[in-house]
C-alpha cells in the first residue's frame, strides 16, 4: 500500500550552511517544554552534554500552508533524555518542527 504525496524532483544543495554541530548549537540552553494531563510543564533546559547524547539524520520535511506545500531538508535531532525530536532546516537553522517522543 502507498500514500500520500509524490514529489518527482526534490533538490537538495550540495553545501548546507547549518551543519550538524552548527544545527545542534541551535539547541543549546532552549527549555523543553511538554504537555500533559495537569497542562504544560518543563522538562529541562538542552545542555552541551544532551547534545553529545543525541543522535541526528537528514529528513526532509514538507511543511504545508494553504497555498503551497514546501519541502525542507533538515537535521532531525533526537535528544533521548529529554524526550524530544527537533527538525531544523540545513539552509536556514529554523527549527521547522519540535515533536515529543513521549505521550503524558
């Protein structure tokens, strides 16, 4: 079974101006915050030493609006200890998505 959209020609630059360190130091000192029953509450601030944790690939990404869909290619970072994923776009150092990785 297949889903979902098709994209014939996805460009991809040669040379990203974030690289996964420079991605990574987006990250630093940002506090992390979920969601749970009793409403929202922190779970910590990102640290050099969750960064050396963490683990990272390239995605890419579409990020939809009501005129267009825009494909982005991004780090995605997981940062284990403190349950949370970011996706930060290569060109730009946007942090274009930040997801959970736990349900409260």
């Amino acid at each position: 079974m297949c889903y979902g959209n098709h994209y014939p020609v996805v460009y991809i630059p040669k040379k990203f101006n974030f690289d996964i360190d420079k991605a990574k130091s987006q990250l630093l000192g940002k506090e992390i915050f979920h969601s749970g029953w009793t409403g929202q509450y922190s779970v910590g601030i990102v640290t050099s030493k969750h960064l050396q944790e963490s683990s990272a690939k390239l995605m890419i990404i579409p990020v939809t609006t009501d005129e267009k869909i825009e494909l982005h290619v991004t780090w995605q970072i997981y940062l284990d200890e403190l349950n949370c994923i970011f996706e930060i776009d290569v060109m730009t150092g946007e942090i274009i998505r930040q997801m959970p990785t736990i349900i409260s």
